[in-house]
C-alpha cells in the first residue's frame, strides 16, 4: 500500500455534523423551517463546538447542499473536513463518470480537494468493483484525499476493500443507519468486519431523523415527507424516550444528545444534521461527553424490541 493508502481515516474524530438539510427542500423543508442565516450560525457553532467534519452529498437538494455549504467554507479559515457523495444513477454506467461528478461537486462546494468520497449506495447496474476502481482514480487524480462507501453491507464493504487494496489505497470509511431505532450494522455483523478491515464506520441518521429528539409524539407528528415515513413509529417509541428523558434528568442531558453519545460509545461516528446554532450546539455537546456504562446499557436494553 502507499502511504496515503496506509493513513487510518477518521480514527480521532468523534463525531460529524451531516449537511443535508442545508439547501434541501422536499425531506427537510429548506427555505420553510431553516434558511442561510440559520445554516450560518448551525456552521459557525459547530466549528466552535469542536466538530470540523461536514457530511454532504450531491444529491441533497441536487447539489444545492454543496453549494450552501461552500458558501460557508468561503467565509471561514477554519481547518474543516468535508465528505461528500457519488450517486450511481442508471445511466451512469462507465468508471469515469465518478470522476466527472467529483468534479462538479468540487465546483458547487469551490475547493480542490475533498477530505472524504463516497459511493453513496451499491446500486446495481454496476458492480460494486467497478466503482471501487474509480475511487481509487479519484484518489490518483488528487481529487479526493480518502475513498470509500455508504449503505454497504458486509460482503460488498469486503469487495470494495479488495480492490481498493490492489491499487494501494484504503477503504476509509463506511456510512450506514445507525441508531437507537435502527441496529442492523450491529447484528449483521457489519460493525464487526469494519472493525476487521480497517475501516470507520459513520453513522447517519442518528437522531433517526427527529423521532429520538423527544419533540416529536403522536399529537405533535413530524411533517411533511419525514411523517409520512416515520408518523407509524412515533406511538412505540415512546417507553425508550421515557427511559431517555429519565437517563438524561440525572446527567442534565436532551434525548438527542443521549442518541447521539449511545453512538459514540458503540464506536461509529454519528454525523446528526443541525438546522440552526441551537440545534448544532446541543448536538456538539454530546460529543464532548461520554456516556457511562450503565446507561448504554439501559439504552441498549430499551431499544433491544424496536430496533
Ligand atoms: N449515506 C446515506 O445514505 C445517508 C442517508 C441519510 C442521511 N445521511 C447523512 O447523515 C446526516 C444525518 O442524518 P439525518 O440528517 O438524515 O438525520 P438525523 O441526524 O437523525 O436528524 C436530523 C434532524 O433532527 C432534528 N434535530 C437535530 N438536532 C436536534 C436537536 N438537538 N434537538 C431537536 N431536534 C434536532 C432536525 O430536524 P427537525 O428540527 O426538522 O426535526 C434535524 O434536521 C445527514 O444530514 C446526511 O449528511 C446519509
């Protein structure tokens, strides 16, 4: 391997913050329940809460996410990580095109280089190693300083490494749902094989995109397109945010950031959206505390039946 090959990605840092929301319309109401402004201060805060590593892609808002947050990174000096995303569409169908969209997105966020990319799904017509080759010419062409995927189980994460080996770099990371609600990387044996490999796993939607806030309940639903996938749920969550809202009395804690720290003491790195300072700043707390023992594992237990 070469030595950029052989750099362990993402291992000292504990969480993200995910930047989705930041120019998205249709799932989180850009423009409705957040703006610039907003995004601003979420940005801001963040960077003063310690957290520097910023999760988009080019899909979110069809590239309006990358755009709002390369606004951001024009007016700051700060050091800050940035991961974004390829989407193998149908008709993307040659190893090129990886590069191609890498360097859009390069243009809508304006920098050289990003920190991390990531093929966002293993969808299929194309094999997985196909792809894996292009990261690796991603990486060649200094375009992207690490490589590697999302919403990979085991066998593919596997694949993906063996290629990417061949041509002497590393699989850095893989971001898959992980949470509360949400435990399969945990039981399909997915956190196992990173742990194996070498590889960070990165956790989205750790607050199960607003459900393990506690401000959502069967008479205040979650809106628009999130309540529709999510509304069904909201009645058989709320015995594990009791036992949150009990955890977090005791340790002056929100149920987001006990979400967020149970993710951090599995291991993965949770990248929980902000759509404001506030938001971002509660969030950035829960990195920069640890939650005890017992606690993970009353969590871990109330969670067991619904996850
Ligand atoms: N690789 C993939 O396939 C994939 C898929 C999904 C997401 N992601 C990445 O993962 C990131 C995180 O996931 P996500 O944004 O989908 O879901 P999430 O982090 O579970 O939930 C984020 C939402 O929760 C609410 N929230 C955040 N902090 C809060 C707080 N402290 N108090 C109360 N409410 C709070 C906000 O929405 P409201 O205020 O409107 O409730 C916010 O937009 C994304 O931004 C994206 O970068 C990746």
């Amino acid at each position: 391997m070469s030595d950029k090959g052989n750099q362990v990605w993402g291992r000292g840092i504990k969480m993200g913050i995910g930047a989705w929301s930041w120019g998205d319309r249709l799932f989180w109401d850009y423009g409705k329940s957040h703006d610039l402004d907003d995004v601003r201060e979420a940005f801001q805060t963040s960077l003063k809460g310690g957290v520097r590593l910023f999760d988009t892609a080019e899909l979110y808002g069809w590239g309006k996410a990358e755009k709002v947050l390369g606004r951001q990174l024009e007016s700051s000096s700060q050091p800050v990580q940035i991961v974004t995303k390829f989407l193998p569409l149908p008709w993307r169908l040659t190893r090129g095109s990886l590069v191609r969209a890498l360097r859009g997105s390069l243009e809508r966020l304006g920098q050289e280089q990003v920190d991390l990319y990531l093929v966002h799904q293993p969808w299929p017509p194309v094999p997985v190693e196909t792809w894996a080759e292009a990261l690796a010419d991603a990486v060649e062409a200094g375009l992207a300083r690490h490589v590697g995927v999302s919403n990979y189980g085991p066998d593919k994460m596997r694949r993906a490494h063996q290629v990417l080996a061949r041509r002497g770099v590393a699989l850095a990371a893989n971001q898959v749902e992980y949470h509360l609600l949400h435990r399969d990387p945990e039981r399909n044996g997915l956190l196992a094989e990173a742990e194996r490999l070498g590889v960070r796993v990165m956790a989205w939607g750790p607050l199960g995109q607003g459900l393990l806030t506690g401000k959502y309940s069967p008479e205040n639903p979650l809106p628009g397109v999130r309540g529709l996938a999510y509304n069904r749920r909201l009645k058989e969550v709320q015995p594990l945010l009791r036992t949150m809202r009990e955890i977090g009395e005791a340790h002056d804690k929100t149920p987001a950031q006990l979400a967020i720290s149970w993710v951090i003491a599995k291991g993965p790195m949770p990248i929980p959206g902000a759509k404001n300072g506030q938001q971002a700043a509660e969030n950035a707390e829960a990195g920069r505390w640890q939650l005890p023992a017992d606690a993970v594992a009353a969590l871990d237990e109330a969670s067991e039946h619904l996850a």
